[in-house]
C-alpha cells in the first residue's frame, strides 16, 4: 500500500514540476508594449510575435506530430523544430555580436531545443529593446557578414513562416493549434 501511495506522490511531484518548467518558458504570452517606438523595440517586438507564435504552435505537440510531413518532400514538423531552433541561435548570435558556429542539437529532446529556442528568442529581444543602435548586430557567419535588416527578412521571418508550417502540419496530423489565442492581442482569450 505505501508502495502505491509513494508511486502516486511521485507522479504528482512530476506533474508538478513539468507544470512549473511550462509557467517559466518565455512567451506564454506577448510582453506589455513598450513606451516609445525606436528600432530596437520595434525589432524586439518583431522577436515577440514570433516567440509567441512559436510557444503555441508548438504547445502540446505529440511524437506523431513531430513525425508528421504531408508528403516525401517535405521536412517532418520536428525538422522545422529543428531549423527555427537554428534561426533563433543567428538572431540571438546577431545581439551577442557573436559569429555562428555549426552545432549539433541531435542529443536534446523536443523539449529542450523548445525551451532553447524560446530562451534565445527572449534573450535576443531582450537586448534589442534596450539598444539605441540596431545597427550594430550584424549576422556574422565568419567569412560573411550581413547587417541587421538580413535578419529581419531573413531568420525572423523565416521563423515566422515556419511557424505557419508546424501550426498547418499539426492540424494535418490531428492535433490543431488552440483556439484560445489571440494573435492579434498576443494574448490567451478570456
């Protein structure tokens, strides 16, 4: 008996603990605007809709819909996981005014590359609302570099786009994006 209570406070510990990791990661909703309009806040804002899109289009994705990919062509949703995580390390290398390196994300789960990704969308936002020059981050791949306005059409909005893609996927596997979003507001609907 104290063997199934013990089984029963653990899972409850569990979900306890997966719960609060879920109320940590950035971009549950949109953060309040900010008071005056300048390049890096409107560059920032940028980052928060997509750090929004991305929290939900990837909220409550299952292995099959990771797997998922409407024909042979085409990269499966957790491949896209994979790339928008890739996106999100140039921008955030752009704000740390870092190059970008090759690097292997083969041994983290979808969890962790989410949480990544969301952290260095956050991060890179985060520097970009309080910067007076934009100009500055530069998207440094070693042998090239390319000013900031490559990555807003660039990453950002790839990013984006590819949102899009795991949100029209996700439905296509059975599993579509909530309704309780407002894309518009950045915020849950009431």
């Amino acid at each position: 008996m104290k063997k199934k209570y013990l089984l029963v406070l653990l899972m409850f510990i569990s979900l306890i603990l997966m719960q609060a990791q879920e109320n940590t990661l950035p971009y549950r909703e949109i953060p309040d605007d900010s008071e005056t309009y300048t390049a890096g806040t409107v560059a920032a804002r940028m980052i928060d809709g997509l750090g929004f899109r991305y929290y939900w289009a990837t909220e409550g994705l299952t292995t099959a819909d990771l797997k998922f990919k409407p024909n042979s062509e085409a990269r499966t949703s957790g491949e896209t996981v994979d790339h928008i995580l890739g996106l999100s390390r140039v921008i955030v290398n752009a704000t740390l005014q870092k190059a970008n390196t090759k690097v292997d994300d083969s041994g983290l789960t979808f969890e962790e590359k989410r949480e990544l990704t969301l952290n260095n969308l956050k991060r890179a936002a985060d520097i970009l609302r309080d910067s007076e020059d934009i100009s500055k981050f530069q998207i440094d791949f070693g042998s090239q570099k390319f000013p900031f306005w490559n990555a807003v059409n660039g990453p950002i909005a790839d990013g984006i786009w590819h949102c899009g893609q795991i949100v029209s996927f996700r439905r296509s596997s059975g599993n579509p994006f909530t309704s309780n979003v407002s894309l518009f507001s950045g915020k849950l609907k009431e």
